[in-house]
C-alpha cells in the first residue's frame, strides 16, 4: 500500500528541559528539511507528555530519513533532554482538510 505515512515519537520531558526542546525543535525546523516530509508539529500534552508529528509523502521518504542516523531528528531531539522517545508509523488512509480562518 502506497500513500503518505505519519510518524508520531512521543517521550515524557522533564518540566525543566521543555523550553529547551522547543527551542531545539524550532532550531531544527527552521533549517533545511529532508526530501519527502510534507509537515511536521511539535505537540504539548498533560503531565510532561510530548510528541512530534510528521506528515511523509511516502513510506520509502520516511525510511531513508531514519537510515540516517543524521537525519533522524526527532528521536535525538528527545534524547537530548533527557526523555526516551518511542516510535510510531501510520499509514494515512483516509485525509480531510478544512479551510483555515484567521480572523
């Protein structure tokens, strides 16, 4: 099966290391980003939980990236304050997409 996949890594962060990981994340989006990712957002749950949320245009663009230990970010993102990432991969079956409004 063909089509975009999402990879979401997901860690509990220390409350002292949170700005620190959204700094880095906003570090690392703002340089170049590798071939194949569509979007990507770095989310704020309850009780230290974080995730980063990747939209790839297909699986292979995915795994190129994570064969590159270089290009494989968001784990080391997690690990470098002090948090265990883990890794999960959806395939994107079905999509909607509403309008935006800013007001």
């Amino acid at each position: 099966m063909g089509g975009q996949v999402l990879s979401e890594v997901s860690a509990v962060v220390p409350n002292d290391r949170e700005a620190e990981l959204v700094t880095s994340y906003r570090e690392l989006i703002a340089g170049p980003l590798p071939d194949g990712l569509v979007r990507t957002e770095l989310l704020r749950g309850a009780d230290g939980a974080w995730r980063i949320q990747s939209l790839w245009r297909d699986k292979a663009a995915l795994e190129a990236v994570r064969a590159n230990p270089k290009l494989a970010a968001a784990p080391k993102l997690f690990r470098d304050v002090g948090a265990e990432p883990q890794l999960s991969v959806y395939q994107v079956t079905a999509t909607q997409t509403g309008a935006l409004m800013i007001s």
